[in-house]
C-alpha cells in the first residue's frame, strides 16, 4: 500500500565536536577527539518523509535521477521507487526475484551513457552477486558474480563513473570491483566481476567489522573515493594508475561513514550511527578535505546513505539498530534541503 509522505518538525543541529572513531555496525565506537576542534552544524528546517510499502523493510540504498528516486531492502531484496514531490513509493523489483534476496547499494547510469537506455545497477550484499536492469521497465539485464561465500564478501555500494562503468565496493573482502558498461548492456549473465584493485599491501588495511562502504566519484573523474566505515577514513583510488592513498582530513575522520554522495562539490557522507550526515570541502583531484558541518534530522533514524535531487537529500532511515526488536513503522526516506 502506498502511504502519503508526512512533514515532520525539525531539530535543529547543535554544533559538535568532530570525534574520530572506529566501528562498524556490530561494534560500539571509541570516541576520541579529532584535531579539529568544532564544526559547524547545519539547521534543517523542515523534512518531506516518504513512506516506504511493506514490514520488515530495513531500507539500505538510494540512488535518484530527473526526479525518480530507488530505494532497495535488505531484508528479501525489494527495490522501490518513487518521485520527487509524490507520496506514492510503490515496490519495483519484488524481493526475491531473479534470486536477490538481500539489496544493499544502488546506483543509475545516465541516459546519455548508453543510447538513451538508463540502467540500474543493484549489489547483493552477500550474496557476492550484482544485478543490472532497465531502469525504466525493471527488465533484467544482466547479473554479475564474486565467486565468493555469504561468509567472505559483502557486496555494499555501487558508483557509476562518468564513462558508465559500475564499481562496487566489498566491505568484508579486501577488493574493489569494476564492472564495464559494455559488459553491463552485453546482457551477461552471472559473468565474472574484475577485481579493480586489491587492497592488499595498500594503504587501505582491512580489519574487523565493516571496510570499504560509501564511494563516489571525484570532482574531476580522476579517482574514485571510498570510506572506510571501521576507521573512519577516505581513501582516493586513481581510476588510471589504481594507486590507493588516504585522503589527507587534517586529522579528522568520519566515524561509521556509511553511503556518500559528492554534488556541487561537496562530499555527503553518512555517519549511521552518530544518526548525521558529514559535510565535506574535497579538493577537485580529492586528494585533500576539510569537514566543514554536519546535517541531522528528527526524522534520521540510523540512515545509511544519500542521494542529491532538486537541492535537497534523500537520506535513507534504516533503523538498523532496530533489528531483532520492534522497528517503527512503516519505514522512510526523509528529504532535508542540501
């Protein structure tokens, strides 16, 4: 059942101290304190709150593209979507189809990358596999595979670069994937996935709980910028030569980032835990950043990612931390002004 979108009075945002920490969503951070000592916090108005059909949702992924937004659940693999300024979220992809039964991350290619056709790009979490459809029919397209066990791989986020090719991050196994635009509308199915990079003996160590999470691409489209949810770091991944370096934060970092956005030249990044959205001043070839505020909500709700549209954010609430009790319902998206 489709449900009207609610506006919610807003909280207004405190100003914080920046604090840096380790976790993952299975583990409590450790706070300590950044070098920076504040940042300047945001007041959000007012929120649009879209409610999403169904029980059991545990929202994880957005993406959105000329108004029409996609929302994807982990818990049976749903996809739904919805317009901006509509109440109506409806399911698109029914969960369980074509054997995605868990969604994470979401990304859609644009029109002009493929002939006019526009492609959703779904990964799978642990299943090790990503599904590729037509974004406006919800034909399959194509699947792809890790080869790897629920126990080794958890396929998180998706960025679609500038020249359509998809790469996805693995929060559990130490790669990152990249799956060409080519391959995606060859109609493949369950071809491999390239490792793009190894990050093994790289900068980016992997360790307990969550790793890789979040990416994006940089201003300029020479480097792919990937959080790690676990230490709270960004890293940058030149797209030519692979080469893997930290981005410099001036001491700071972004405890539980999660999903990202990068618009007008500002990097979003979701911290679930701490229930905020980071803002971050990247430099254009993303080698350098400064945090300069952060963005909350009464309607946040353990949010996962983010995704820009007609200057605002579509933030999605996860209630993660609701798992195994009684979440509230009906699950949401809430849409705050940039």
């Amino acid at each position: 059942m489709n449900r009207a979108s609610r506006i919610v009075p807003a909280v207004a945002a405190t100003t914080l101290l920046l604090s840096a920490c380790g976790s993952s969503d299975s583990a409590e951070p450790a706070s300590t304190t950044s070098s920076n000592s504040s940042v300047s916090a945001s007041t959000v108005p007012s929120a649009t709150v879209y409610d999403l059909p169904g029980n059991g949702v545990f929202p994880e992924g957005i993406t959105a593209a000329d108004g029409t937004f996609y929302v994807t659940s982990t818990s049976d693999g749903a996809v739904f979507r919805g317009t901006v300024g509509s109440p109506d979220v409806s399911v698109f992809l029914a969960g369980g189809a074509d054997g995605r039964t868990g969604a994470a991350g979401i990304d859609v290619t644009d029109d002009d990358q493929s002939d006019g056709a526009t492609y959703l790009v779904v990964a799978g979490g642990a299943t090790g596999k990503v599904w590729v459809y037509d974004a406006d029919s919800g034909d399959l397209v194509a699947t792809f595979t890790n080869g790897l066990g629920t126990d080794a791989t958890f396929l998180n986020d998706v960025a679609i670069a500038d020249n359509g090719d998809a790469y996805v991050t693995d929060s559990r196994s130490p790669a990152l994937y990249r799956i060409p635009l080519e391959q995606m509308t060859a109609g493949t199915m369950d071809g491999p996935m390239e490792t793009f990079v190894n990050f093994d003996g790289t900068p980016f160590a992997y360790g307990d709980g969550f790793n890789a999470n979040g990416i994006v691409e940089n201003a300029d489209d020479s480097a792919l910028i990937v959080v790690q949810s676990s230490t709270g770091n960004l890293y940058r991944i030149d797209r030519e030569s692979k080469a893997v370096t930290q981005v410099d934060l001036g001491g700071a970092t972004l405890a539980n980032g999660d999903g990202m956005e990068m618009d007008d030249g500002t990097l979003y990044v979701v911290r679930n835990r701490d229930g905020l959205i980071a803002t971050v001043d990247l430099s254009e070839d993303g080698t350098t950043g400064e945090v300069t505020g952060e963005i909350t909500d009464a309607s946040f709700a353990y949010p996962t990612t983010v995704a820009a549209v007609d200057g605002r954010l579509l933030v999605v609430n996860s209630q993660f931390d609701k798992r195994g009790e009684e979440p509230v319902e009906p699950f949401t998206v809430s849409s705050v002004p940039k």
